[in-house]
C-alpha cells in the first residue's frame, strides 16, 4: 500500500477506538468477544514499528490490505471463535458505533459542506452564491462563509441585547454604590423615587427634590384646593428633650417670649392635644438675635406604671437600648422640637448650654434583635373568620433564590443606610445634665414625615391606613420578637386602641380636613399599607356613605373640641417600639411572595405579626390671611418609623396625590400669605446665610448671560437687584425720622453711605402688630380685610413715638402686599411711598397703572473695559478698569438729574484706577459700597418683596416683604385717612410702578 493511502487511512482512523485498531493474528477472537490479550506489550497496531517491511506489493502477514485479496491472501481468519463473552462483545461493538458516528459527522479541517454533495453538482460558482445548494446545506454554507469573513477580525464580546444602556452602564453592587454617594449629602428614603421624576438640588446637607421634571404647576395648585398634594418633609431635624416638666418650661421659657404668642408652656400644647409653633431666640436677649421658627409635640401625660401606655410596653424595656423615661410620674415629660436642618446648627448648641447638658452620652451597642422562624406559609386565602396570624411571612434573611442544596453566603451582605447612618459610630448624639437631669437626644432622620395638603387629605389617609387587627390569643400567650402581641395583653391598651380607631373613621364623614381643629395629634397603630394596595392608581374622594354608621354627635364633638388627650398618645414616642418596627419590617420580596400566594387575585393579604406600625396624624392649618380661599392649604402630617419611607410613599402615590417639592412648598407658603423659612427671616442666622447663598447664585447666573442680554439695573435705578440691604434701610430711615423727615432729611441721605452692621430685628409682638394692621386700615376692595378698631388708639405723632420708642427704630414688619391692578410682582421688588401727586392720581382715576420712574444714567458703563478683537479671547479683560485716559470723556463727565449719590466722575476715581469705584466693575451692577438706598430712586423706598408672583388663590399680584417699622409710620401720618397703606411696587427689571395696599396679618 502507497505511503498516500496509508496516510488517509491514518487520517480516517485517528478517532476509532483502540480494540478496533488490530492485528488480524489471534485478534478474531478477541474482538469478537473472546478473551482479551494481556500485557503491555502485545502489539495491538496493524503495522508493526521498527521493521523495515515494504508497503509495495501484497503486505505482510498480519496487515492490512485494502480491498479483497486473491488467492486467500486478504488476512482474514478461518477459524471462527468458539465462545464469546456478552458483556465485552457488546462494549467492542458500542465503541465501533461510536466510532462510526463521531467520523460521519465531524467534518475535517480541510473539508466544506461542498463535500457533502455529490461529485456531479459541486460547482465552483457555489462558493460565491450559495442560493445554488440544495435548501438542506445553505444554512451551513451561511455560516462558514460568515467564519471566514470575520477570520481577521478582532473578536469582540456581545452583550445581551435584551438590557438596555442603563442596565449595561449600573453598578454592580448598587447598594455600596449608593451608601457611597450619600457621604457628603444625605438621601431621603424617597430619593430613588423622585430622582427618576424630580429635578434634584443639594441643600442644606441634603440632596432634594425641586419641581417635578414635567409641567404641573397648576395640576399641583388644583390639588392642593381640591385633593391632595404630599411632600416629604422628612428632612427636618427633629431634637428630643426629656425631663421633668417643672425643669422644661423653665428652661425653655428663656428661648421665647409670651408678647410674640404662645409659648411651650401654652395649655393646649403642653397637654399634648395640640401641636405649637414658635419663634425661638438666644437665651434671654429677645426681642433680638432670633434663630427661627419651630414646631413642637408633648407627649400626652401618662399616670405612672399603671397607665395605659406603661403597662403595653412593660416588655420592650428589657430590648429597646434607651428607653424614654415617661413611666417614672406624671411630672416627666417628653418634648419633640422639630426645626429646618438650616437652623440645626444654631438650635442645637443653644438648647444644650441652657439645660446645662453637656455631658456626652455614647450611643449603645447595636442590639442583635432575634429574627422569627419562616412558618410554612399555605396556599389558600384565608376566609372571613381566619385568624390573620395563621400566614406568617419569610425569615427577613432569605435568598432572593432560595434553594435547599444551595449553600449560604460566605460574607455578610451589603446593608442598606437607614436614617442618619453616615455620623461615625462614636459621634454623640445624646447629651445629658446631672444638674437638671434633662437629656437631649439628635432625632435626625430617625423618623419619616409627610406632609398631604388639600381638604381630601383625611379620604386619602383613610384609604390607605387600616387600624391594626388584634392579636389571636395564641400570639398572646406564646413569647414572641415582636412588640404588637406584647402591646396587646394589656386590655387597656386595646381599649384606647379602639377608641383611637373609631376616630379615625370617623374622619370618613368628614367634608373637609379643615373641619377638624388645627393642630390636633392623632395617635395610631396601622396595618402595613402594602398589603392593601390596590391594583390600579385610583383618585380617592369622600364617600358619606361610609360615614352612615358614625354618630352624628360625636362627629360634631370632634370638629368642634378636637381629639381627646388620651387618644393623641401612641407607641411611636418609644424608642424601643420604634428600633423593633424597623428592624422587623418586611422586604418588599415577602410581601410580594405573600401576594403571589393568594388565590384570589386583588384580594387583601393577611397581615403578619411585624406588620403593625405605630404612627401619629397632625393636623395642619391652613390659611388664615385675607377673606378669599379660608382655610386653604390645610392638611395632615404623617409621622412613621424609620424604614418605612417607601412602604408608605407607594400606597399614599397609588390614590392619586400630586406629588411637590421644595418649590412647591415656597409657593404654598406664599399663597397661603404666611412668611417661609429662611426666606423671610433675614434677622436670624440661617435667613443671612440663605440670602449670601442665593445673591451668590443670582449674581453668577447674571454674569453668564451676555452682556448685550443683561439688564442693566443701573439704568433701572436698582442699586441691589439680588440682595436686600436691610440695615442700610433701618439706619437711614432712623437718620431721616431724626433730621426731622422732610424734604431736607431725605436729601441729606444722598452723600451719606454707611457700613451696615446686622442688628435690625423683625417686629414680633403680637399688640404692636395689631396697631400697625389696624392704622393700615385700606379702603375696601379685593384682598382686603376689615380691621376692628375698638379697642387701638387713633394714629398720631405721639402714639407713633411710643411705639418706635418701644422697639427701637431698627425693625422691619413682616406684611403681605396685594396689587390694585394688573401687575406681577418679582423678587427683590422695590416697595416705595407715593407722593401726593400719586395719591391724586389714583383718586381721580382708580383703575391706573402708576408713575413710572425716569431713566438713569449709567456712569460706569464707560469704565468697564470692553474686549478688543485681538484680546477677544482672553480672559479677565471684561472687568478690568479703563486708562486714565478716558476721564476726558462727555459721558463720565456729565452729572445726572435723578441718579444721586457719590459722583463716579470725580478727579481721585479717575486718577487712580485701582479705586474701589472702578475695581471689579460688572456692566449693569452698582459697585460697593452702596449710595443712599432710600433717596436713590424719584419715589422713597419702604422695603424690598422677598417673594412674589400671582396668586391664584386671592385672583391677583400678591408679594411678601419687609418694610420698616419708621417707614412706615412716617409714611402713614402722612397719608389721608382714606388712603392709608397705599403703596407703590416696582419691580429690578422695570420702570413702572404699581400701586399696592398693605396687609398687616397677625
């Protein structure tokens, strides 16, 4: 046999098994199911190696020969086998079939699917158009010829096609990468879910939602006059105070002042009813150096160890760390004071020097809280009459694929921040006083608030929550993790329990929320709002139909008392109870795999034993400025545990609220005619911060435009279009009432500038402010309120004197100005007295716009350097100042006739180029320091509007502002009786007044 066949026989052979690979000597019998040579060295192979035969020819004994051979020469034996073994015959010949198989179909390196036809029908032209084969062979021909396209290209990984970009470029571990991006600014619980809707901002160590990255402006204004709007508010800093009540009020008496309203020892408040607002101040110096508004909570008095509230939490004292120490007498209270995280920083240090607490208290060790047994949980729904225990969900630690041959992980899981979870583990966050004995606690971010505002909040609220069901009297007896069976052995407990619920459905037959008393404190244990969602986003409304059982009187009772002290108490005061929930809650994978359990499809899901959350309803009140939309903006706040963000947030969105943010809030405030914090409080800490913040972003947003785009304020007669210089006002209205407040005082403000210094106050007390709104006294039209002027004394000169005596001449008052006409005012709005010809003019013609102001001239429009064609693109030639050769130019030379103030033209502005005059110049912007901010304009000025737009609650312009107090009453003495709190309002970006009225709310 040629070397060529041998070769192609090799190539043949290279995948058959050995037992068929042979020598034809003895071999018949062997592989045919005989017994099998033994020994290493049995030659199994057809040629054998190391001996010089010639392949030419008849091969040798023993080999192989293609084809038959004559003369008996082909190799094959005689002799038939006498005996052959089963088991070996049948392996000897699985191993040939396997054989045969494996060589018919794996193709060769050499070999194409053109070999599989044929010798007639392989054409050449096949390899070019493959149409040509047979159907069966052109998928195959496909392939191979796509192998061969790409054989000198790079191979590159595809990607499943079935994820999207986003998913392709997510994190792998999303949950470390999100505890990483929270460091430097905390999430609230509901930021996934408004940062996928929201335009979100970073404030006050937070990162927010702004307004909603579609247009809703009015959909949100309609639902908070006709439905609902929520916010969540969970930002706030809550500060917990506990001691006896005797040291409390005490101490806190320091802070406040009964001349600007109720304080923390008001009666209503203090016996936990209601919840109260204040003002604070620093210890002992009002009416100056205020840090700004709070809200505060009692917690309702409890009557020792036999109470309602002591005895449901006997147990959880052993567990809950820190327990609150409400159980030792009726004298030791518990206080929340709820402020904006802005003015933490202030509060917080303040509180702790006056109750002396200073020494720091470690916080606890992380309690290792026992995580429930799964119970098997059955198929069927539970009926009418089951116990809703008898469903018991998933251990909180199981896999998302869980498999019993599955071994558990090896490291503990990523977990998730809850709260303020970003403070090291040794940061205080509890401060006693062994003097005293009161302990301050940090509540940051230890509880959720939400804030629903429209006159359908209840019917939202009473839609979503449930009262929680009682506990079978198994879950009683037996001991359990959870605090709700522990809570329900005690009958008194269940007794307020009912009583809580009842009033609850009771707001059912509510028509509006503003009917319930404001400021009124619900306590109350809910079922877990997930197991009641409904299927679709549905609008909730009012449904008296459901309201047919309540008693009438007792519905009556409660719009016209409010809700009982006992009933405002809840489990939510309880550290411990409070640890237990979040610690228990069920992941939202349980409470799906609950749901998928149930047979009936949208049927409610038994409520497990950690489904129970204690929560506290607060009546908010809504406006009570003017005669027009009373009570508007009214609402509730909804105040949870920590961790049950989302758990709530969904159910509240599925009957369909609207959803604000931190511009919402600012225009609820402002319709509602109430001053914002820290908007509208200049005179506190966080209000000056607030205002260098924003005058900052204004300034960079004006100096990004063009300078052919901008307005040029200057022009305008604004000297400070993005700031208020409060103290400026004050002293120069202090020096015009002293120099005798005629034409001459207002002039000699001209050349004088000062330096101002922050000590002016915002008026406060409650008497002074009922004087002013009564003397404002305007004539009746929209907008407008009638003032009762029994018991105020008529405006004169002397009356005035003591009342500026009183308060000093560097105050402001808060008031709320209304437009006569067209007209919307802006931020930063100038609030000027009229003269005598604009009184005329309005009184011959009602309905007219107002003066305009004259033109000015801008005198430093020739000293700020424009940029040369050739120095275009450098930067800073902008703002540099001109040579001293241009101080022979007519422009900079002339002197107005309506802009006064210190003349820019002067010889040493112009000889000296590094003058504060010229230095920094922005085209459009006055330069420090000021000139007169009263005399600047051809009108006087009041104040400034911190906030303004229309309102669509009053149908007009409406804006916030701050005048001053000597302001005025100089300007009212001088006004006729029937034009009292006639005012003009003109915008920075405009020359035309507009007449407004004051409205002086208390």
């Amino acid at each position: 046999m040629s070397t060529a066949k041998h070769r192609m026989r090799d190539k043949k052979m290279r995948n058959q098994p050995i037992n068929v690979t042979y020598s034809s000597q003895g071999s018949s019998h062997w592989r045919n199911g005989g017994d099998a040579p033994t020994g290493r060295g049995y030659d199994l192979s057809p040629h054998p190696r190391g001996q010089g035969s010639s392949h030419s020819g008849h091969a040798q004994r023993g080999g192989w020969v293609r084809g038959h051979q004559r003369e008996g020469h082909g190799g094959y034996p005689q002799a038939l086998p006498t005996h052959i073994t089963a088991s070996a015959f049948a392996k000897a010949r699985a191993a040939e079939v396997n054989a045969m198989l494996t060589a018919v179909t794996k193709t060769t390196g050499s070999s194409h699917v053109f070999g599989a036809l044929p010798k007639h029908m392989r054409r050449r032209a096949m390899s070019h158009n493959t149409k040509r084969l047979p159907c069966r062979l052109r998928d195959m021909a496909n392939n191979m010829l796509e192998k061969s396209q790409k054989a000198g290209q790079k191979v590159k990984k595809e990607q499943s096609k079935s994820k999207s970009r986003k998913a392709r470029r997510r994190h792998g571990n999303m949950l470390l990468e999100f505890n990483r991006r929270q460091r430097k600014n905390l999430w609230l619980e509901t930021h996934i879910w408004h940062a996928k809707r929201f335009h979100m901002v970073r404030r006050w160590g937070y990162c927010l939602g702004d307004r909603p990255t579609f247009k809703c402006y009015r959909a949100c204004y309609r639902a908070m006059s006709s439905h609902c709007l929520i916010q969540d508010m969970s930002y706030y800093c809550c500060v917990e105070l506990q001691g006896p009540e005797e040291q409390l009020l005490a101490t806190l008496s320091k802070l406040t002042n009964k001349e600007a309203g109720p304080t923390f020892a008001a009666a209503m408040c203090v016996s936990g009813r209601r919840q109260g607002s204040v003002v604070v101040y620093r210890a002992g110096l009002y009416p100056l150096q205020p840090l700004g508004p709070v809200t505060f909570l009692w917690r309702p008095r409890t009557q020792g160890r036999g109470g309602q509230e002591d005895q449901g939490r006997g147990g959880q004292e052993d567990r809950g760390g820190q327990e609150d120490q409400g159980s030792q007498g009726s004298t030791h209270r518990q206080l929340w004071i709820w402020a904006h995280p802005t003015m933490k920083t202030d509060l917080l240090p303040e509180l702790q020097a006056v109750c002396q607490c200073s020494e720091a208290v470690l916080p606890p060790a992380p309690l290792e809280l026992p995580v429930p047994q799964p119970a098997p949980t059955p198929t069927l729904a539970p009926g009418p009459g089951a116990c809703p225990e008898a469903v018991q969900a998933p251990a909180s630690g199981s896999k998302r694929k869980w498999s019993s041959k599955e071994p558990e992980a090896a490291g503990p899981p990523a977990k998730k921040l809850v709260g303020y979870s970003t403070i090291s583990a040794t940061t205080p966050v509890t401060w006693r006083s062994s003097t005293t004995g009161i302990v301050i606690s940090d509540l940051t971010m230890e509880m959720v608030r939400y804030r629903l505002i429209g006159p359908l909040s209840h019917s939202v609220l009473t839609e979503t929550l449930a009262p929680a069901t009682h506990s079978d009297a198994t879950g009683k007896s037996r001991p359990s993790p959870f605090w709700w069976p522990d809570h329900c052995r005690d009958d008194c407990n269940m007794s307020l329990h009912q009583q809580q619920a009842g009033v609850f459905n009771m707001l059912k037959g509510v028509y509006s929320t503003a009917e319930v008393p404001a400021g009124s404190v619900l306590g109350l244990t809910v079922d877990d709002p997930r197991l009641t969602l409904p299927n679709k986003r549905s609008k909730a409304v009012s449904d008296f139909r459901k309201a047919q059982g309540v008693n009438e009187k007792r519905r009556r009772e409660l719009m016209l008392k409010g809700i009982p002290e006992p009933l405002s108490q809840s489990s939510l005061w309880d550290r411990s109870v409070r640890d237990n929930v979040t610690h228990n809650k069920m992941t939202d994978q349980e409470v799906n795999r609950l749901r998928n359990d149930v047979l009936v499809p949208g049927s409610r899901l038994p409520t497990p034993l950690q489904g129970r959350v204690p929560v506290l309803l607060v009546q908010q009140s809504g406006k009570s400025q003017g005669t027009e939309m009373g009570s508007w903006g009214t609402g509730w706040d909804l105040l949870l545990p920590k961790a049950w963000g989302m758990a709530f947030w969904v159910p509240l969105v599925y009957r369909g609220v609207r959803i604000g943010g931190l511009r919402m809030s600012l225009k609820h405030a402002q319709n509602k005619g109430e001053p914002h914090f820290p908007h509208d409080y200049p005179d506190c800490p966080a209000g000056a911060r607030f205002q260098e913040e924003q005058e900052a972003e204004l300034l960079a947003k004006f100096r990004r435009r063009p300078p052919a785009k901008r307005t040029n304020y200057i022009k305008h007669g604004c000297l400070a279009p993005f700031r208020c210089p409060w103290q400026q006002l004050v002293e120069e209205w202090q020096l015009i009432v002293k120099e005798g407040g005629g034409e001459e005082a207002v002039a000699t403000m001209e050349q004088e500038v000062t330096t101002p210094q922050r000590n002016f106050t915002v008026l406060r007390n409650r008497k002074s402010l009922r004087q002013l709104s009564a003397w404002c006294r305007p004539t009746s039209s929209k907008c407008q309120r009638a003032r009762n002027l029994g018991s105020t004394p008529q405006l004169n000169r002397n009356v005035a004197a003591s009342l500026l005596s009183a308060h000093g001449g560097s105050s402001l008052v808060w008031t709320r100005l209304s437009l006569v006409t067209k007209g919307q005012p802006e931020q930063h709005a100038l609030v000027c007295v009229p003269t005598a010809e604009d009184l005329q003019l309005v009184r011959k013609e009602p309905g007219c716009t107002g003066p305009q102001e004259p033109l000015h001239t801008d005198h430093f429009k020739s000293r700020v350097k424009r940029p040369r064609k050739k120095d275009h693109n450098k930067p800073g030639t902008s703002t540099s100042a001109k040579p001293e050769n241009k101080q022979s130019d007519p422009a900079s030379t002339s002197v107005p006739s309506v802009n006064p103030g210190p003349d820019p033209s002067s010889s040493s502005s112009l000889t000296n180029p590094s003058s504060s005059c010229t230095s920094g110049l922005t085209l459009g912007l006055w330069p420090e320091p000021l000139p007169s901010v009263t005399s600047h304009c051809s009108r006087v000025t009041l104040g400034w509007v911190t906030q303004g737009d229309f309102s669509l609650s009053a149908g007009c312009g409406e804006a916030l502002g701050l005048l001053s107090v000597t302001g005025l009453l100089h300007t009212l003495l001088r006004q006729p009786d029937s034009q009292r709190g006639l005012v003009l309002l003109r915008n920075p970006g405009s020359l035309q007044y507009r007449f407004a009225k004051i409205n002086i709310e208390v």
